[in-house]
C-alpha cells in the first residue's frame, strides 16, 4: 500500500511491468491486422534478442574462459567448454600476497559500515525534512540536492589530507565515516521522496497519544519505509562493492586491499599468461553483485525509476 | 519528481510562505537538528570544509610535506601552458560528447521498443539492466582489456570473417572509442527511466491522433518525444555530470597511465596522477575546481538550453 502512494513514478511502471498496460492491447481489429502486429512483434522480438545477446556475450565468455586453459582464451570466441579447467580458480585465488578471500572480507567490513552508516544517518535527515519544519530548512534541502552533483574530485584532496593527518590512511576509516554523516545526499533525497508520500495522518495519530519525534521516527516511519532502507541497502553494498578510487586513494597496503584495488594489483603484477586466473577473480568479485543484482531487482528498477540514481 | 526537477521548481517558486509553513515555523528546530546532526557535520567537515580547503589550496604549492606557501594565480596559469592538461580535456570532451548522447539513444531505442507491450519484458529488462550494474567495476574494465586487445575476443570473432582487427586499446585511434562503448553497453539504467517516463505519457493521446489518422513517426515525433522530454533532459543533466568524473575505466584498461600515448588520459585519470602520483595537491585542487567550473557551465547551459526544447506538461 505505501509503496503505491509513496513511489509514483516507480508504482506506475510496476503496475504497467509486464507490459499489459491497457492502451498497448491492440484493438480487436481485422485478420490482416492481426498479422502484421505479430509480424511486428516478431521483429522486436528478434532485435531485443540480437542486442541482448550481443551485451551479455562477453560476460558469459568470461565466465567460459575463466574455466578454460589459458592459451585458449587467446583462440577461443566460442562458449563451447571441453573440459572443466578449475585452476585457474586455485591460481588466482592464492595469487596475490594474501588469499583472495582476505580482500573479501575486507570489501564486505566496507560494505556493511557504509550500509549501516547510510542507513542511520540519511534517513534521520531525511525525517528532518520531510517532516519537521525548522528555521534554513529550505536552503539546506538547495545545500543537500546539490552536493548530490558535486563532483568527488573537488573534496577528495583536502579529505585526504585531514584522513591521512588523522593518520587514517591505510584504515577503512575514510571510507566509512563518510557515510556515517549521510555524504550520500542522494539517498537523504530518496528517502525524503519516500517519506513525503507516507499520510500525515499516521504521525498526527502517535503524536495525540504523546509521542514525540523520536518516538515517531522509529516507530511508526522507519518501518514503513523499508523499502527505501532496501533500495539504498542495495544501492550502497553495489557503489561500495565496486568503488576503486576511494580504496586507491585510501589503501595502499595490501593487508587492506578490498576486492577493486586487490584486483588492479593483480592485473598490474601478471604475465600474458595468466588471464585465466585473472579472469577467475573478476569473476568472483562479480558475483556478490550479480547474486544482489538477482534478489534485489524489484527494489533496484524501482529506485532508478523514481529518483534517476545513475 | 527528481532531484533536479525539485531544484528548479525551488528557484521558480516565490512568494509567502504558506499557511502552514507559517504556522509551524521554528517550532521543531531543537528536533531538526538533532535529527539533522549527522548530516550537519558531514556537510562540514566532509564536503563544504574540504571544498573552500581546496579552493584556497588551489592558490598554493604544497606537497603534504611542507606547509602550504602561497603563489597566487601561479596554477590556473599553470594550467594555460600544460598541454597535456589541454589533451586530457579533450580526451574528457570527446568521452562526454560522444558516449552521452550515443548512450542515450541506445537507451531511447530500446525502451521505445521495450515498451509496446512485449511478452517476456521483465526478462529483456534484466539483461538489458544487469551490464550498467557492473559497468563500473574493475572486473568489466579487465574484461574489456582482454576483449580489445590485440589477441582479444572481438579481434578473434573478426579473424573468423577473415578481418585482421588492430590493437583496439593499444591504437591511439581507436583506444578511446573503446571505452566509450563500455560507456554505451552502461545503457540500462537510462533505459530504465525511460520506460517508467514512457508509461506516464496519457494513452488517450495516442488513441486521438490514431483517430486523426497519424502515423507511428508521428506520434513519435508529436507525442513521445515531446512529452518525454523532461525525462531526456534529467538523464542529459545526470549522465553529463557523472561521464564528466570517470575514472575506473581508462584507469584500468590504459593501467593507469592514460595511455597509449595519453590517448585515453581522462582530466580524472591526470589530475589523479598529479595529486596522488606527484602530490602536486596545489595544482590538483586548482584542476578539481576547472573541472566543477566545467560541469557547472554544462549544467547551466542544459539548463538554459532546456527552456527551448523541453516540454512541461503542467
């Protein structure tokens, strides 16, 4: 129920998602009419496959090569697979000064203090302006939507300099603070757009019977908009996952690594031989997003659907 | 509505407060900012302090080493005579340029495509969807090393036609283009936004100029693409602003250096190695702010262009 009121451009496109919105059903017209729709359909039908195809071709040759023999890789377009070729998993794995699971276990503490800290801080802020009216409200929510499209690379100097003088180099710190004080002002937005569509009414209720705002806050919005907690759980555990340049900048011990920059040391340290081992790798850092990718779609299109995130 | 739209609807409306703006004003503010305190500080210490930080920084030569000294303009003229600098403009340019506007006609086309009731549209979504996920991640930057390169997949799947395909990311010609197409293959989330504009469009419109005897291109032209164009022109602003700041790709597919021969030395990828590759960080800030200078103007020039082309509906 609140998904549908709070989420409207993302409601009318999971109403229309499989494609039966209403004025797309064709008209009970004549035969030959019949026929060239199903013509036409058939056309798209065959382009959509051809594009898709194309797209996902590489990853799944990725994902064939990576079981193959090296010298393969080099002479080998096709996804047909002869043998099963694990080394190149037990290679890579083991390839770099720690274990591949070390720089993967260090991406997941990344990862769930980013998730956490955006969790907590955006959507206190996010409470703070769609509900509460407080003197400057209006230029700080100007403030909060245009840091969204301030570039990283303006602030990244100074942030580093006060991380490094902290002496927080070489620790997740600078890479999770941050979020622990809702830097990410585009989910602040997601969640004020969220929280915006949620009635009045429900507050006005808890507030007669003597709540206040904290009391308001946990109890009757945060669980109600869990689906925006979701989206932005989401969101941040692929942004995080991925992101390179915070780690380069950040982490340049190798005990630190997380899976990006272990990644880049490796294809910086190989030979012409082991794209095998390589690719192994790329595709084990791939897999916790593509298995999010899986589970969380629903919440992901609808993220993107309403608030445009990248 | 999204965060642009929500910008330019603040800097258009003016007028009293209303009523109820009125009545409640300063009657939550010891809530709001506690509620607001996270936010407040990270506002301080990690965005608006670190940018005036590097503004004045910009204005100095300091090396992390020795405490800032003074030079003036001495950067920004830096900047005029550093050629390498004017490359990666151009390099920067070129990506943005081309890959926006290329990306966002794949995304166009294929949601118009997507969109006409198609059986199995949650499944074409998906793969369509999944490469814009990845698309950032060193892994995809890694895989398309390979399949550009000389030896590589795509040179391989020519050799079968009996073409013998160049070192795509080894060329200075061709390096470019082949991270503007990883930037292309990122279309889904685009497209995504695309279709959720799409099915915003009113049906009885379409059903009016079939009565009136339009033809498919016509509606396209005199329906579609007018009443989607708020959605084009968000996506405009969102891409332009992100491609301006790419980074990962060319750092990863040239290793690091912006080669072969700078031909894919993004201002990212130079004002990288100048602040964290020489600790140059005076001329590095004095770069990052170009570049907000930069994606300020294109922003603003969106903006302005905007009013002759995009068509609101209220």
């Amino acid at each position: 129920m609140t998904k549908l009121q709070t989420l409207p451009a993302a409601s009318g496109s999971s109403s229309a998602k499989d494609g039966k919105s209403p004025r797309r059903r064709e008209s009970p017209g004549s035969l030959a009419f019949s026929r060239s729709a199903r013509i036409k359909g058939l056309v798209k039908h065959a382009i959509l496959i051809i594009v898709g195809g194309v797209m996902i071709y590489p990853l799944l040759w990725m994902v064939v090569s990576s079981l193959r023999p090296n010298d393969l890789i080099f002479r080998e377009p096709g996804l047909w697979l002869e043998s099963l070729e694990m080394s190149n998993y037990t290679d890579g794995w083991s390839a770099l000064t720690h274990p591949f699971g070390h720089y993967m276990i260090n991406s997941a503490i990344v990862v769930l203090g980013s998730i956490l800290g955006n969790l907590v801080s955006c959507s206190m802020a996010a409470y703070a302006f769609a509900r509460l009216q407080f003197s400057g409200k209006k230029i700080f929510f100007g403030i909060m939507l245009l840091t969204i499209m301030l570039p990283f690379h303006v602030v990244i100097v100074p942030q580093y300099i006060l991380f490094s003088q902290i002496g927080w180099v070489n620790t997740f710190w600078p890479l999770i603070v941050p979020k622990l004080l809702a830097t990410d002002a585009f989910f602040v937005f997601l969640m004020v757009q969220f929280i915006r569509g949620i009635p009045k009414d429900l507050d006005e209720a808890a507030r007669i019977d003597g709540a206040g705002h904290p009391r308001i806050f946990l109890r009757v919005i945060l669980p109600l908009m869990v689906p925006a907690l979701a989206t932005t759980t989401i969101f941040t555990f692929i942004w995080t996952w991925n992101d390179f340049f915070g780690a380069l900048i950040y982490l340049t011990d190798p005990d630190m690594f997380t899976v990006p920059v272990a990644l880049r040391a490796f294809v910086d340290s190989q030979s012409a031989t082991s794209w095998g081992s390589l690719f192994a790798m790329s595709i084990v850092s791939l897999l916790p997003v593509f298995l999010v990718f899986l589970f969380g779609q629903r919440f992901l299109i609808k993220g993107i659907a309403t608030t445009g995130i990248k | 509505m999204s965060a642009i739209g929500e910008l330019s609807t603040m800097t258009r409306r003016k007028g009293p407060l209303s009523k109820e703006e009125k009545k409640a004003n300063g009657r939550d503010n010891k809530a709001a900012y506690v509620f607001l305190l996270p936010w407040l500080i990270g506002l301080v210490a990690i965005t608006v302090g670190p940018m005036l930080m590097s503004l004045y920084l910009s204005f100095t030569d300091y090396n992390l080493l020795q405490p800032p000294e003074w030079v003036g303009l001495d950067n920004f003229v830096r900047m005029f005579g550093d050629a390498r600098l004017h490359n990666s403009l151009r390099v920067t340019f070129t990506y943005v340029l081309v890959g926006v506007p290329l990306q966002l006609g794949v995304a166009l086309l294929i949601a118009l495509v997507l969109d006409k009731g198609l059986r199995g549209l949650p499944f074409y979504r998906s793969i369509f969807y999944l490469p814009s996920l990845l698309g950032g991640s060193v892994a995809v930057a890694i895989l398309w090393k390979q399949i550009f390169g000389t030896t590589g997949l795509v040179n391989q799947v020519l050799a079968m036609v009996g073409i013998e395909g160049p070192g795509w990311i080894s060329d200075p010609n061709t390096a470019l283009g082949s991270i503007i197409l990883l930037h292309v293959w990122t279309f889904g989330s685009p497209m995504i936004i695309f279709l959720a504009g799409l099915r915003q469009i009113p049906v009885m419109y379409y059903e009016a100029a079939k009565v009136d005897g339009a033809t498919t291109l016509q509606q396209f032209w005199r329906i579609t693409l007018p009443m989607l164009s708020p959605i084009i022109f968000f996506n405009l602003v969102l891409q332009i602003i992100g491609s301006f700041q790419s980074f990962t790709q060319a750092f990863i597919v040239s290793g690091g250096n912006g080669g072969p021969s700078d031909s894919t030395m993004f201002f990212t990828l130079y004002l990288y190695q100048k602040g964290f590759g020489q600790f140059d960080m005076g001329y590095a800030s004095a770069m990052a702010w170009f570049l907000l200078v930069i994606i300020g103007v294109f922003t603003a020039i969106n903006f302005i262009a905007s009013k002759y082309w995009v068509f609101y509906d209220d």
